[in-house]
C-alpha cells in the first residue's frame, strides 16, 4: 500500500510539473505574439509619421533607439527580477499585505514601494501586472505607479533643490491625496478579472 501511495504521489508531482511546463509555454507564446504585435504597431506609427512629417523624421529615429537601447540594457534584469519575485514571493504573501482585505496597510505598502525605486516608468508596468497577477488590488497597484511615475524620493530631492522646500511637500501631499482618489475610483469602474481573461 505505501509503494503504491508513493507511486501515485510521484505521478501527481509530474503530472503537476508538466502542467507548469505547458502554462509556462503557453505565457511564453503569448509574449512572444504580443512583442510581434507591439513591433509591427511601432513600425506603422513611425511609417506614418514619415510620410507626413519628413523633416523630423530623423530626430524622432534618433530619440526612439535612445529609448530602445536603454530598454536593452535595463530589461533583462527586470526580467530576472521578476522571475525571482514568482518563484520567491507566494501570491499569499502579495494578496495579505496589497490585497483587497489590505485596507490603509495596503495602501502604504503601495506608497513606500512606489517611491523607493528611482528607474524609468516603463519598468513599473511589467511589475504592476505582476503584483495583479498575485491578487494584489487595483487601487494598491494604481497607487503604486501613480507614486512610482511622480513621487519619487531621488526626485523629490531635487525637485526640492530648486523649486523650494514649500512647493514640494504641497505638491507631493495633494498629488498623493488624488492618486489614492484616482486608485479607489479605478478600482469600482474596473474589474480585474477581465484584464487577465486570457491568461
């Protein structure tokens, strides 16, 4: 009998890993199809602007391989990041501490680890989907990059050197009152289970 139960355990754990193996695949292949339809958009949007706006045609090529490079360079190791982050961070812990039941905590948390990072805006993106993904709440989420893309602390600094000290803590107060305002009113208008259907 115990032969046989470890067996049949044995057999649940591959059958559970090749599932894994298949959605992994899968997620692959639709990231893959996404980047395809991203590029060829890109492609469209530049011909376009070509064709009607040849004389600052080059100047647009030149800031947009800019980006591009610096996409290159800072995106493998956000992937890495959160690669880790799956395997390390169990949804339990994300949906307990940004999650739905998370209350003013959630909100915090949000706010302290929007600030925190001093990175561009798009790599904010790919970890938000990330923290939903994980049953994090969608106000938590839009209060993190809301914080992310205009509160943050390596910014504030400077933002104090030379508008002033007054203007700043204003700023940053009001700004952070409408993100959460924004992030609670996004979340009755929107439902997350329709963001990640096809997943």
């Amino acid at each position: 009998m115990t032969a046989a139960k470890d067996i049949e355990n044995q057999n649940k754990k591959e059958n559970k890993k090749e599932i894994r193996a298949k959605k992994r695949e899968q997620k692959l292949k639709k990231n893959i199809k996404k980047t395809v339809k991203t590029l060829i958009f890109w492609v469209i949007i530049l011909a376009v602007f070509r064709y009607f706006f040849p004389d600052h045609f080059p100047a647009a090529i030149s800031m947009s391989s800019r980006y591009l490079k610096e996409m290159i360079l800072v995106f493998p190791a956000v992937l890495i990041v959160m690669g880790l982050d799956d395997l390390w961070v169990p949804t339990t812990l994300v949906k307990k501490y940004l999650g739905h039941n998370s209350s003013l905590k959630g909100k915090f948390i949000a706010i302290i680890l929007g600030t925190m990072p001093t990175g561009p805006m798009y790599i904010a993106f790919p970890i938000a989907a990330e923290l939903l993904r994980k049953k994090a709440s969608l106000s938590n989420v839009i209060i993190f990059l809301g914080v992310w893309a205009s509160l943050k602390v390596p910014q504030l600094g400077v933002e104090i050197q030379f508008i002033g000290l007054k203007f700043s803590i204003l700023r940053f107060i009001f700004t952070l009152i409408s993100i959460i305002i924004i992030g609670i009113i996004m979340e009755k208008m929107i439902d997350t289970k329709v963001l990640f259907k096809n997943d």
